[in-house]
C-alpha cells in the first residue's frame, strides 16, 4: 500500500508535504515515533533527542503534559493530522 496526497483530507495535505520535505534523519525519528506509539498516537520516550525537538517545532510531535514520569516523555505523534497518521500506522505494521 503506497500513500498519496489524495488519499488525504484536504487539511492534512499541508502535513504530508512537511514530513515529505523533512531531513532523512529527522523522518527516521518520526517514522520511528509513528511505529511504537499506540492507538491513541501517543508515544513514551526516554528523553528528547534534538531530532524530537525539532519535530516538536514543527508541530509535528507534542508533548503530552498530562502524563508524569520521572523517567519517561509522552509524545502525542501527528496530533493535528489523525487521519494521516492512523494510515502511516497501518503502513508501519506491514514493514
């Protein structure tokens, strides 16, 4: 199964370009996020790599404030763009 742009929500389309154009370095962090978080989109890392942070500027990745942990960050992953990421999930399943 390949994505494409019009598989997509008009809304999220703006989303899909800014991954496509992300360094190769930071979308292996994203892929990487997109593959271990759960169905919720959320995500628990050990601590925020610059990769993550710069995700994190680009609205991509958000913190989950709610949850408290000592020793572990929660991530919300493509928060703006559910659709979006439910099919990136599917496609991280089948890798």
């Amino acid at each position: 199964m390949k994505l494409t742009v019009d598989d997509l929500p008009e809304k999220e389309r703006e989303i899909y370009y800014v991954i496509q154009n992300l360094p190769i370095l930071e979308k292996r962090v994203l892929w990487k996020l997109i593959r271990l978080s759960n169905k919720d989109h959320i995500c628990l890392v050990d601590h925020l790599t610059p990769s993550i942070h710069t995700l994190i500027n680009k609205q991509l990745v958000s913190i989950n404030n709610t949850y408290k942990s000592r020793t572990k960050t929660s991530l919300f992953i493509l928060r703006r763009s559910p659709f979006l990421m439910k099919k990136l999930q599917v496609l991280g399943q089948n890798d």
